[in-house]
C-alpha cells in the first residue's frame, strides 16, 4: 500500500530552476499550512527535509489525494526533488465476526 514516488523538479515560466537550501525550511512549512488548510491531510502527512530533497509522509484517504498531495508539494517546492512514502487508508468495513469465546 505504500508507494515510493519521486517526482522530478517542476520548472516552468515563473519558476526557478533551483532554490537555496536555507529557504527549504520556509517553503515546507508554507506547504504544511497549505495543506492544512484543506482537506487533503486530515489523517496527516509529515514533511521534511532529507539533503537536497523533501520527503513526504502519511496516509490519504484516497489515491486522488495522495496525486493531490503530490501535485501540491509540487507547485510549493519547484526546483526541489520530493520523495513520498504516503499510503492509502483502509477504508473498508471492518469484520464483525462473532468472537468465539471457547
């Protein structure tokens, strides 16, 4: 259920290329009250900086937030290589199977 992604620098019109890496510090927790203020990380996500790159993890509720998650660090974080390591929660039903009690 845990998948490894890494996802090259995103460059682009208005984009750097490269970022100093005192700033990788400012531009996580940018990205951290970004994604707290939506829904995407209600069952949390941890993010850091490993080297030159960030890595990202936690659990989604679904794959299309997990992609959510990811094209989010992406836009936040140009330049930088991130890493995620965000698995699927199990939102199936749980077994109610009579315990047997013997």
């Amino acid at each position: 259920m845990v998948t490894g992604h890494e996802h090259p620098p995103v460059n682009g019109p208005g984009n750097r290329a490269a970022h100093p890496a005192a700033h990788t510090e400012y531009r996580i927790a940018h990205l951290e009250e970004r994604l707290a203020r939506s829904e995407l990380a209600e069952l949390g996500t941890r993010i850091e900086a490993r080297g030159d790159a960030v890595h990202i993890t936690g659990t989604a509720s679904t794959a299309a937030d997990r992609e959510a998650i990811l094209r989010i660090a992406a836009e936040e974080l140009p330049g930088v290589p991130v890493r995620a390591d965000i698995a699927l929660a199990d939102v199936t039903a749980p077994d109610h199977r009579p315990e047997d009690l013997s």
